[in-house]
C-alpha cells in the first residue's frame, strides 16, 4: 500500500563525509560506509523554510529516534482535515475533478502562518520538519484544547515528537 511513514529523529549532528560513486556518504578519511546510525533529509523546495537548520543531502548522526505515523495518503489527509477543524482553522472548500469539496485544511493553504500551519500546509509525501518548524508546532499542539479523541493515536506522537524535536535538535522526516 503506498503511503506516508514519518519518523523523529533527534540529537542530530551533521557527519563529515564524502559520496562515493554510487551516491552514497561515505567517510571522508577512510572512504569507508558511515559507521553507526545516520539519516538523510530531503528538504522538500514546495513548502520552504520548514527544513530550518537541516540541511538536504547531508548525512546526520542521530542519538534517538520514534515512528510517529504510517498510514495511506487518503487516511492521512482525513486525519489532517480533522486536526485543521480541531486547532481552529473555518470551513473552506477546494476545486478537485470540477467538485467543490467542503475543507478546513484548504483554509490553511492561501496563508502563510496560524495554528499547526507548517503541517496542515505541507507535503504528504516527502521533505522535512527542522527543529525550529517542530518549536513552533509544539507550541500549537499545547495550545488545543478540544476533544482529539478522534485523531489518537496520532496526535499524541506527533504532538511528542515535536515537543521532543524542538528540545533535542530534531527533525520530523516524512517520506
């Protein structure tokens, strides 16, 4: 089933390296595979600036790391339309296969800042949520106070994870 994964990666430092000729980091004074664990980002040039200080293409070291979500595109886009009705974002709709569809996320999408923003406004797919992006997210996920009983458990690790992220110099990676 195709889908979304998202994992947190925290305790992040760059790696000093090199690509070999298959374009994989190597270590740049032995030549050798990076030893221990590493993560690379793709930071995703449709939603700017929420890589912040991640760079793309660099392999990090990481001292922890959590699955947050792994679930279909359609599962997560529903899950993301209800936390866009929960943190306060009107009804709006959107044009799709000439329908009008009703939607509180589509609100979120001719702005450029409010309440869980940078991930209601983001890719489905792929790129990166830097520390600085999970900092302000963290500090929206505190600030609701409805029900989320609908979107459990889902909300409660992502809201961990960029609480936790935000702390620990981390970084949400969706692919």
């Amino acid at each position: 089933v195709m889908g979304l994964d998202v994992d947190a990666y925290y305790g992040l430092t760059k790696r000093d390296h090199l690509f070999d000729a298959n374009g994989e980091p190597v270590d740049r004074k032995t030549g050798e595979d990076l030893e221990g664990d590493w993560v690379m980002f793709y930071t995703n040039h449709g939603f700017p600036n929420r890589e912040g200080s991640i760079v793309g293409n660099v392999a990090y070291s990481y001292t922890d790391s959590d699955d947050v979500l792994s679930m279909g595109y359609g599962r997560f886009n529903v899950w993301r339309e209800k936390l866009a009705e929960i943190a306060g974002w009107p009804l709006s709709s959107y044009n799709q296969y000439g329908r009008d569809w009703p939607s509180h996320a589509a609100s979120a999408w001719d702005v450029t800042e409010g309440p869980l923003w940078e991930l209601i406004f983001f890719s489905d797919c792929e790129g990166v949520l830097g520390p600085e992006t999970c900092k302000k997210l963290a500090a929206d996920f505190d600030a609701i106070t409805g029900d989320t009983s609908e979107l459990e458990p889902t909300f409660s690790k992502f809201k961990a994870a960029v609480n936790r992220a935000a702390n620990e110099n981390g970084a949400l990676k969706f692919h």
